[in-house]
C-alpha cells in the first residue's frame, strides 16, 4: 500500500521512500483522522475531565465572607458542576479551588465560570485532566499504534 497524506491522495517518488504509514495511530472513535472523517458522530456525547482552577478577588471573597454569601456562592456552583472532587487552598495570595468534573460540551463553560466571575472576580482556567486509567488507555493505544 502507498503511504497517504491527510487527504487521502497517495504520495509519489522521493516524499513516499522511507516513510511510513501514519493514518493508522489518527484515530478518534474508530475513524481515521483524515479531513471530515476524524470527528466523534454528532450527538453522541464527547465528555472531557477537566480541571478548573478558580482563583478568587481577595477583596471580593472578603466581602462574601463578610456577609456570609461565599459557603452558598460555591455550594450553589458546586451544585451545578457536581465535581468528582474540589480542593481549596491559596495560590499567589488568592484564595483558590481546584475543582475536578466531567466538561460535557463546550458550550458548558461559560455557565460553569459565570458564577465566579459575577460573584467573587475570580480568575478561572480551563485543563484537560486524566485519571490513572486514562492515562493507561492512553499509553495502550500508543503501544499499538507504534
């Protein structure tokens, strides 16, 4: 078989000698990752772990402590995220939270940050995650592909 570029067309002379055949280890769902083809069906849910790092305005969760808003503030948002797991610490002198959950759809992250913003200027990140076992199903599919 002829090695393949991304779009499916084979390569000819020099550029074909000596390489090998990649479109095996670009996969996602069970399809090549070749223009069209690489994306998840639609419809079916594509979850993503993710780590939110929500860095909170001092002088604003000051103030919610004062009036004894920030335990419902983040009870409410912890509420509609439903983490695995939530951490709080401080970080560069803001009180911060590390907070562990399954990110549905993109579109769900302006509602997940919203409350922070609005409610206590927090800073807030976005980063993929793995646990242990993804990690190792990772380092799996790696080992076949090679």
């Amino acid at each position: 078989m002829a090695p393949f570029d991304l779009g499916g067309v084979p390569l000819r002379g020099r550029l074909a000698r000596g390489r090998k055949r990649r479109d095996a280890g670009n996969r996602v769902s069970g399809t090549t990752c070749m223009p069209g083809r690489g994306r998840p069906e639609l419809g079916k849910a594509a979850v993503m772990r993710m780590l939110l790092k929500v860095q909170m305005d001092t002088q604003m969760s000051n103030e919610a402590i004062r009036q004894g808003t920030l335990e419902e503030t983040l009870g409410k948002a912890m509420s509609a995220i439903r983490p695995e797991a939530a951490y709080f610490t401080t970080e560069n002198g803001c009180r911060t939270a590390y907070v562990f959950f399954d990110l549905a759809e993109s579109a769900d992250m302006p509602k997940t940050a919203e409350p922070f913003f609005l409610e206590l200027g927090a800073k807030v990140s976005y980063t993929p995650v793995m646990n242990r076992e993804d990690l190792a199903k990772g380092l799996g599919a790696m080992e076949t592909a090679g």
